[in-house]
C-alpha cells in the first residue's frame, strides 16, 4: 500500500495499469444509491483489489464512504498512516487476525478489529491494557459460511464474556457483523438461510445486553440485489472498482458500475514468420501460414494467468487478436494475421470495453476464474497510473473519461500510483 510515483504521460512504459478514479467514484454514488438507509463501506484489501489501496480509498471516501475495509491488520494500518491522508473520522476495520497479531497497535490508531472466538477476545483485551483505551470491537457470527465467525453453538459464551470486559471498559462492542456465502447466485437458498441466522444471532446478543452501533452482512452482490441484507452499514468490495459480483447477477453497466482498472502494454516487436512455425514454449501454437508475430512485454510474473494460453484475448491496433500459445513469465506472443503495427503500439488487455477492448471478465472466462483475481493478481512490475485524480474533471464533469487530458495534467504534476 505504498505509493510511487508514475508519470501517466509518459510513452515509455512497458506496461500500465491505468487506474479512473472518476469512474471508482460513480461507482461508489451508484452503490451507495442501492444501499441508501445504511452506512457505506468501501473495502480496499489486497491493496484495493489490485488497483492501488490509498488513492482508493480516498476517491471512496470523496464520493461518500464513511468506512473502510481491510482484511489484515497491516493494511488497515497503512489506512491510519499521515501518508494515507484519510479524514479522522473515517472507520476503519480489518477482520483476518492471527495470534500475536499488532492489536495493540490497532487499538491506538482507532482501527475497528473483528472478533470470532475467545483467543481473539482475549489478545484484544491484554491489548487494550497495554494500549489504555477501550478497543473497538466487532462480534463476528458464522450463519452459513463457514469461514471466519462464532459459531451458534458458542456464541452466548464469546458475547458473554465480550460484555464483562466491556464493563471492565477494556472494550466496546461496536458491531455484529456476519458474511454471505452465495449472495452472487440469485435465489440460492442459503442467502435467506444466512439472514434468519443472522438476525436471531442478533437478537441474542441484544437480549445479554450488547447494543452494537452497526449491524452488517451484506458484501457486493448483496448491496446490489438483497435489499433485506442492507441492515445498518454495507461492505461493497469488488463492485467499488466497477466489476459486476458474478456474470449471473448481470453486467457493470447493469448496475450503473464503470470498470476503473485498464491494463495495457507496449508492442516489443513485430516480425513476419513463415508458415509451420513454432511460438513459445512446447510449440503450443504453431504459425497456420505465413503471418505476422506481435510480442507482448508482459507474463505471469506481471498477473496475466498462464492458464489463459492460447485463450487470452487482447486488442491491438484496433482489432481482437488472442494470445498465441504459452504465456511466459514476462511476455506473450500474439498473430497478427499479417498486419503489422509498429513496435510501441498499445495492446490492451482488459478495460472498460469503451473501445472494443476485452474486460477482465472475458479474461475471467479465458482463464476458468473469476473477474476479482484478473484485476487482484496485476503485479508489482506494472504501474498504477491515475488518471481523474481529482474530484471534477475538466468541465467539473467528474465520471467522464479524460484520458488525455488526465495524463497530460498527471505528467505535469506528478502523478501518484501503487505498485
């Protein structure tokens, strides 16, 4: 979650991944408009879903976030830091502890922390002593998931002993929180199971006497299509950076959401190639005819998944061409069918599909995955380049695309970006 500087302007890059921030904002307006009686949480793990978690999290809280999410301990830190320059009265929370984790440290950045069972509770109250300030505490239910969470039949005991240190004002239950398992299929059962769970959870927790300020459980898919989940706060994750939960539940446009990540790359070499050539790798493409040959400066050490060989789909010069053979660990090979493009010109992996351009859905589909791991897996060797840093564009039309306009001002002033 460190950030780097990256000039959007510059022509030299081998690769970018071009981060809108006027689209991350529409999509948090959008979101929010969903989910309008609650409290909104934009969730900027896994350095904002690969995007770029600082400039993220602040294009959030620009457009209307009023918490932020993190999964591990050292990125909800990273949220506290002055760098980050997120507004004090911004929550913060993160969920994924281990034992010995820093929950003191925790506790004095005003971080939020999550609790499922009693070894929790107790490293958060020695913490709390330690740190000589009440902790934040959220009582995590297990309703169905089966992950992270209290389960039913241990709940009375964790909420009870979470009071008798709240009135030894060592902590304060803040929240009663859960997760959904198959909200991204409409109509699965378990959904309506998971908040029958929840709410009865709930009111046994309110009945030994907690009076927790937000009740929460609904992640992405829910915010946009389970309006009974939305309770006090929501947790929007994937959908803040404009990609639809699933392709059941129907695209990003459907739900008013703009793709705000474009991965590109810069042509390395074109050459021509006769017929009955190998490419890559076990010669797993092999020329049909005489043709053109496009190398692509980018592999699986950058995030692209060696599983899309020979399915990846690109745009080059204006057309769709697929990844020919093997993706390596620093290139891929496309065939150009004999056009030849000049070295330097943009291939475009995935982005908005303004263009004609493949999303990271497709890539999705070409790699047997899921859109969160296309965007999430983008590696450290590419960098983020923000374009719409600021809040209103040129025209004050903030969610319009000004890529050249963008880049231009970016270059001027420095553009900041993620690795």
């Amino acid at each position: 979650m460190n950030e780097t500087a990256a000039s959007p302007g510059s022509a030299h890059l081998r690769a970018r991944a071009e981060i809108d921030l006027a689209a991350l904002r529409a999509n948090v307006r959008s979101l929010r408009s969903h989910a309008p009686g609650a409290a909104f949480m934009a969730v900027v793990k896994a350095d904002g879903y690969g995007h770029g978690a600082l400039p993220c999290a602040r294009a959030a809280v620009e457009a209307g976030a009023t918490w932020l999410g993190a999964a591990t301990p050292h990125e909800a830190l990273a949220l506290r830091t002055p760098e980050a320059r997120i507004p004090a009265g911004v929550r913060v929370m993160c969920w994924l502890w281990t034992p010995g984790g820093p929950w003191r440290e925790a506790i004095e950045a005003d971080i939020d922390v999550s609790v499922s069972g009693m070894w929790a509770l107790e490293e958060v109250t020695a913490a709390a002593r330690l740190a000589g300030r009440p902790a934040r505490v959220h009582l995590k239910t297990d309703t169905g998931l089966g992950r992270g969470g209290c389960q039913p039949a241990d709940w009375a005991e964790l909420v009870a002993a979470a009071l008798r240190a709240e009135a030894d004002g060592l902590l304060q239950v803040v929240g009663v929180w859960s997760h959904l398992a198959c909200a991204d299929e409409p109509g699965h059962p378990a959904t309506a199971a998971q908040l029958t769970r929840f709410r009865e959870m709930i009111a046994a927790a309110e009945a030994q006497g907690v009076r927790p300020e937000v009740r929460h459980i609904a992640n992405s898919p829910a915010v946009l299509t389970v309006p009974e989940a939305h309770f006090d706060l929501v947790r929007a994750g994937v959908s803040v950076y404009g990609i639809a939960p699933s392709p059941a539940l129907g695209t990003p446009a459907d739900f008013g959401l703009r793709p705000a990540m474009t991965l590109s790359a810069s042509l390395a070499l074109v050459k021509h190639a006769p017929g009955g050539h190998g490419v890559g790798y076990g010669h797993r493409y092999v020329t049909p005819g005489p043709t053109t040959l496009g190398l692509v400066p980018v592999g699986y050490a950058d995030g692209v998944p060696r599983q899309a060989s020979g399915a990846g789909p690109v745009l080059v010069d204006g057309k769709l061409r697929t990844v020919a053979g093997g993706i390596a660990m620093d290139q891929f090979v496309v065939d150009l069918g004999g056009d030849e493009p000049r070295a330097g010109t943009e291939v475009v992996l995935f982005g908005p599909g303004d263009r004609g351009e493949p999303t990271a859905q497709d890539w999705a589909q070409a790699a047997g995955t899921i859109a969160y791991e296309i965007v999430t897996r983008v590696g450290s060797r590419v960098p983020r380049v923000l374009v719409n840093e600021t809040p209103e564009g040129p025209g004050g039309r903030d969610g319009a695309p000004e890529r050249d306009g963008a880049a231009a001002a970016g270059a001027g002033a420095g553009a900041s970006g993620t690795p």
